[in-house]
C-alpha cells in the first residue's frame, strides 16, 4: 500500500508459516507509558494525519487513485473488518486470526480447495457477518476487479474456478491449480472484505440485498454487481454523509465515523455492537490534518495532540545502535517510539509515457537514474541518522529471511551504488553526449528503441509535499542528477494529489507523468507476503508505471506456489538488478505519544492501527 513521504523496510521476518499473532502488545514494542497510573474509562484521543493527507474514500473495494495505508489500514479496517486481519497492538507483522470475523482458512485437494467459515460476528444493524457477505464480495470483485486497486490479472478472482456457501457461514472455493498456503492467505484472501447485505442495494430506501449481487444462482448477477457498484460509487462521492449514511453506517468493527469533513478531520466513536476483543475504552478518536511537519511539532508542544510524528530537525542526532533518540525534546509528557514500516522506498518512471517511456525501459537508463541517487549521503546528511540506504523491493531493514544478498551489496544501496562517474559513463557508452550540459541522443541505434536522435535526457517529478527531509532529498537528487547530465524538472503537489495520478495509464495524449515520488510501499495490502505480484506483474491495478517483463512475471509467479525461500531469492534478486522503481533512503519515523496514555502503539510495521487497546490513565 501506498505510504506517504519515505519508510523504512521490515522490523522482523515474516513466518514461513501462516502463524497467527495476538491483538497485545509483543515483546519490543514502544507502547506509550511507563509507569502506569489508575484507568480511567472514556476520553478522547487526538491524533495528526501525516502531512497533506485527507482519507477520502470510506467503501473498502477502492480504486488504485484513492488506495492509501491512511484509507485503508487506519480508516477502513477501524470500521469494516477484513477476512483476515494483519498486524497487531504491537510489532507483528503476521495474520491475526482473534481479530478477523473468520475462522483460518483450511486448505484441502492439494491446495486446491480453500474453506473460509466465518465466526458469526454481527454488523451493527444486527446482520449476521456470514457467507452471503464474502459471496457478495467475490461477485462485486468478478464484476468489477479492473476497479479495485489489488486486481493483477490472472490472479484473484481470475484463479478460482468456482465458490459457494456450503451453509450459512461457509464458504468453498475451487482454485485453478495448487497454491501456496501462505501466499494465498497473505496476498490473496487478505484482499477480501465481507460486505453487508444493506449494501446490496441500489437505492437509499431498497430493501437489503434487493440489488442481487449477492444472488448465486441469478443469470444476470453480474449485470446486478455493476448496477449495485455504480450505486455504491455514487455514495462514496456524497462524502457530507459519511458520519450519517444508512449504508456507510452499517459496520462491523470496533469504531464507527460520527464526524467527517473533507478537510481531513474525522472522528470515531465505539460501536456497541462489535463483536470481537477487546472493546474500546475511549470515548473518541480524533484524526486532525496537518500541512506540515512542523506544524504538527507545534501543536504537539502546545498540547492540543496526544499522537504525532516529531520531524527530524527537532530530533538529537541519532547513535547508530539506537532506533529512539537519548533525548526526548517534548519532555516527560510524551514517549517516544519509533516505527520501521514493513516496506521500501522508491519512485516510479512511466513506462507508456510516449515521450520518455521509451528511455524508462531501457535497463541501462534505469541503473544510471539509480546511481545518482545518493543514499547514504542523503541518510546522514539529509536524514541525520534516521534513514538507511534501501537496494531493493523487499523489507531490507533489518536485513531479514527476505533480503537477498544482492540487495545488501554495498551498504544496501544495492548492486548499483551512488556514482555520477559511473552513471555518465554508462549513458555515453550508450549513444549519449554531454551537450550543453544535458545528455542528448547522438546515435539513437545505441540509445535504444523509441529514443530519437537529438532526444534529451529530461523529464519530470511530480512529488509529494509535507516534510522539510523529503523535499531536500528530491532536491538534492535533481542536483546530483545534473552532474551526470540528466535534467530533472521537480514540480510539488499533496501526497493525495500525487497518488491521484497514480492509475497506470495506456500510451496516449492523456499518460503524460513522467516520475511520480510519493515516498513508499507498505507489504500491507494488497498482499502482506512481499511478493512482488501488485507491483511488477504485467498489467497488475498498483503496477502505475505499467512496468512489463515475462521473466518477472514468470518468477512472481513461482513465489506463488512454492514456500520456498530460494524461489522467493531468485525473485527478489531479478527485482533489485531490473529497477522496476527506482529505489531511494528509506526514513525511521518517531513518534510522540501521551505519557498518559497506556498500551497506545502506534509503531506496528503495517501501519495496523488498534484504538481498542488504548486507555487514560491518572
């Protein structure tokens, strides 16, 4: 998932089994509060948005323009459960079988048949979380998968044959062959979100389930899939209503929306009916936008915050052997803890850009655009200790059972470290001459095919604003890249108007980004094993650069099938040698918390954000 500004790779490996993690606090986590002091019920808690972030979409089957961790994780699922939960109230980043409205999935035929039985959980108006609402969900996805941000072709829903209710709260699919116990829960049932049969409808005063896409046995269900999607996109769009909504008031999570304003601020109270473990204690959660890093700095001096990230400039340089600064600059009021996100960092070139797609997929191109990308530099100079070098599309730091070693050669930056020697000397060897101080195309039959003589080496990034860091290592790379000769024009905008770019586009007058940067990739949907099958397959909904190369596909594929570490490598290694994106530092992010605020993380790698936990103290 789509995350904003830099992140920083795995805090710990991912089982090689579909292990389950419990909703607590695991040994390590930075949870708020030493000492703690009498509970005291109720209560609100206000926490900042990271900057120029507003959740702008409330349904959980979200185009790829819309998908954010913010959206999804840390909106959505406080709502509306997955079939399966992911993280924890602490540093897990495994499936979380207590929290999810399913039992686990049994797997039978070889891999070929998946049971799901659901727990019987309740929504809000007193439905029964059951079968007919996974149906419902795998006939919107069939009808409707080029809309929903976690489709690559081939895979879900395309790999399951058939399903159907085997009674009220099971379900069975059918797969196209065996797969992978693991990837399959991870990165393909972990896509799923059983909806209610109050959204099976297409009008505000329908009957549930009268718009008949959760019927299996209509002839005209798909027919009736659109016509229902069509009716639910609308009401995404009536964002005035979200807090008062007859359908986006039907949940079955531990929180509910009873404010909502474009601007970024949302609060959320209990839902009484919630049927999982534990309740909420809080009265309320508050999310508050902020443009900036530094003003949400102020307000958390000032008080008026009681969760907030601290910018780097504020911060102690940071020791080597420390995630967490010596000194806290906010004082006893606050605990400091720091969060490693389960991810990489990267920027993403357009392949079907008619104008420079055909320099982007040119390897040689690639390789040079990631050797004037000063990591360490940029870490320590820039980050003052709170970033590393990341060489690769796998958690790297710290190096974990997913790295390979490829992607730790030469301090993580990878197999193409930071040299502008190296990067002009790989463009002239390719047809490129140093004209006027930009690289220009001198022998096209070198330069590769669609490049055109006289062609120069320029293009543009469009960027996410909000964090003094990010903003100077965009800049700081434009610079570096100059020394080598290629031009790079930087334009700024949100991190939600950058993502809104985002949706791979065919070649054509309206694909005309260049480079967009909006910081990172979380393994927190869609898929939670660190496959590469979102990102790089032909054709995949979050692939934005429509990326395409059939050895890729052909290794992604075989993660799939195969709990095999080594075929997991050869993929990961092909990653980091082709620079699908290219890859860049990856940041530590500190964040205050109320020191009176008790079993409050808000550090889990996935972004898994569980209020339910959190308690006042006096």
């Amino acid at each position: 998932m789509r995350v904003g500004l830099a992140a920083l790779g795995a805090a710990g490996a991912l089982a090689l089994a579909a292990c389950s993690s419990s909703g607590s606090s695991s040994p390590g986590a930075s949870a708020s509060g030493s000492a703690p002091g009498t509970k005291v019920p109720g209560g609100t808690v206000t926490i900042a948005l990271p900057p120029s972030v507003t959740n702008t979409f409330i349904w959980p089957f979200i185009p790829l323009d819309q998908s954010s961790t913010y959206d999804t994780i840390q909106w959505q699922w406080l709502m509306y459960r997955p079939l399966y939960m992911f993280g924890d109230n602490g540093q897990s980043v495994a499936v979380n079988y207590p929290l999810s409205p399913a039992q686990p999935p049994v797997y039978s035929d070889d891999g070929k048949t998946v049971t799901i039985t659901m727990k019987g959980w309740k929504w809000s108006n007193g439905e029964t979380v059951n079968a007919s609402d996974l149906i419902f969900w795998l006939n919107m996805f069939k009808a409707e998968k080029a809309n929903f941000y976690g489709y690559s072709p081939g895979l879900a829903p395309d790999n399951i044959l058939s399903y159907s209710a085997s009674g009220p709260n099971t379900v069975v699919m059918h797969l196209n062959q065996a797969y992978s116990s693991i990837w399959f829960t991870y990165n393909q049932l972990a896509e799923f979100t059983p909806m209610p049969m109050a959204w099976d409808v297409t009008s505000l005063s329908a009957k549930a389930g009268s718009g008949g896409c959760t019927t299996d046995t209509a002839a005209d269900k798909w027919a009736k899939c659109v016509a229902v999607y069509n009716f639910l996109l609308a009401q995404t769009k009536a964002t005035s209503s979200y807090a008062t909504s007859a359908i986006w008031g039907v949940v079955n999570g531990p929180w509910k929306t009873s404010a909502y304003n474009t601007n970024g601020n949302i609060t959320m109270v209990p839902n009484p009916a919630y049927s999982g473990s534990p309740k909420p204690s809080l009265a309320s959660i508050k999310f508050v936008p902020f443009t900036d890093l530094s003003a949400t700095y102020t307000a958390l001096k000032t008080g008026q915050l009681d969760i907030g990230r601290v910018p780097t400039a504020d911060l102690p340089q940071k020791p080597l052997n420390q995630t967490v600064p010596s000194v806290n600059p906010l004082g006893s009021g606050y605990t400091l803890s720091a969060q490693i996100p389960f991810g990489y960092s990267y920027y993403v070139p357009n392949m079907n850009n008619q104008k420079t797609g055909p320099m982007f997929k040119q390897l040689y191109i690639r390789q040079a655009l990631q050797m004037v990308m000063d990591q360490s530099g940029d870490s320590t100079a820039i980050w003052r200790g709170y970033a590393v070098p990341n060489g690769g599309a796998v958690p790297g730091t710290p190096v974990n059972q997913w790295t390979p070693q490829v992607q730790q050669a030469n301090e993580n930056q990878g197999p193409y470290p930071f040299s502008i020697t190296n990067a002009k000397n790989l463009l002239t060897s390719h047809g490129w001459t140093l004209t006027n101080g930009v690289m220009t195309c001198t022998d096209p039959a070198k330069c590769g095919a669609g490049i055109t003589q006289g062609q120069q080496l320029a293009f543009t990034i469009f960027y996410a604003t909000g964090q003094t860091e990010f903003n100077n290592t965009v800049a700081n790379y434009k610079s570096d890249a100059a020394q080598a000769g290629i031009k790079v024009n930087i334009t700024a905008g949100t991190f939600n108007a950058v993502v809104g770019e985002s949706t791979p586009c065919k070649p054509g007058p309206k694909c005309t980004w260049d480079v967009l940067w909006w910081g990172s990739w979380g393994y927190n949907g869609p898929g939670f094993e660190p496959t590469g099958e979102p990102l790089f397959q032909t054709g995949a909904g979050s692939n934005s650069g429509s990326y395409s190369d059939p050895k890729m596909d052909q290794l992604i594929n075989a993660t799939h099938t195969s709990n095999s570490l080594a075929m997991f490598h050869d993929y990961a290694t092909y990653a980091a040698q082709q620079l699908p994106n290219i890859y860049t530092p990856v940041s530590i992010r500190i964040y205050a918390v109320n020191s009176k605020l008790q079993n409050a993380v808000f550090t889990n790698p996935l972004y898994t954000l569980l209020p339910e936990y959190w308690y006042w103290t006096k």
